[in-house]
C-alpha cells in the first residue's frame, strides 16, 4: 500500500512510503535536509514498521517539538491503523 503522509512542523513538506506486511519500502522525504532524510530512508528500508517506530518516535529536531525520523514514525503508525 502506497502512502502520502503531509508532514507537520519540518522542512520537509511529504513523506512517501509503501507498506507491504508490515515491512516498509521505497521512503522517499519531500523536502527536508537532503543528506539525513536520505540516510534515514536507506537506513529504514527493509524494515519492520514496528521498529521503525520505537527507534524514531520522538526524535526531537531543534525546538520544532518533532523531526523528519520523528514525522516518519508518527506516518507509519498512522498507515498501520488504517490497515
């Protein structure tokens, strides 16, 4: 299932991601710090939606109160409730 997550409060604007039983593919980051939301997608790829979540719930960029990891998180929790 391919989803579109409109991110709050960073400098990306979009996350895109597929969920596939449970196992994520294909992140890509509207926006953001080029070289991080890269590394977090390659990093993430592959993966269990659930350690995904553990790993970057809360993650904290700046003052924002959120971040890129932390919108990734907060997205696939999100796909996993719809499903």
């Amino acid at each position: 299932m391919k989803t579109v997550y409109k991110t709050k409060n960073t400098c990306s604007s979009a996350i895109e991601f597929e969920l596939e039983d449970g196992i994520v593919h294909n992140i890509k980051f509207r926006g953001g710090c080029m070289g991080n939301t890269q590394g977090v997608a390659a990093l993430c790829e592959g993966m269990k939606a659930e350690d995904i979540i553990k790993k970057c719930k809360n993650i904290q960029c700046g003052f924002r109160g959120t971040s890129c990891p932390d919108q990734l998180a907060l997205a696939l929790e999100s796909a996993l409730n719809k499903q």
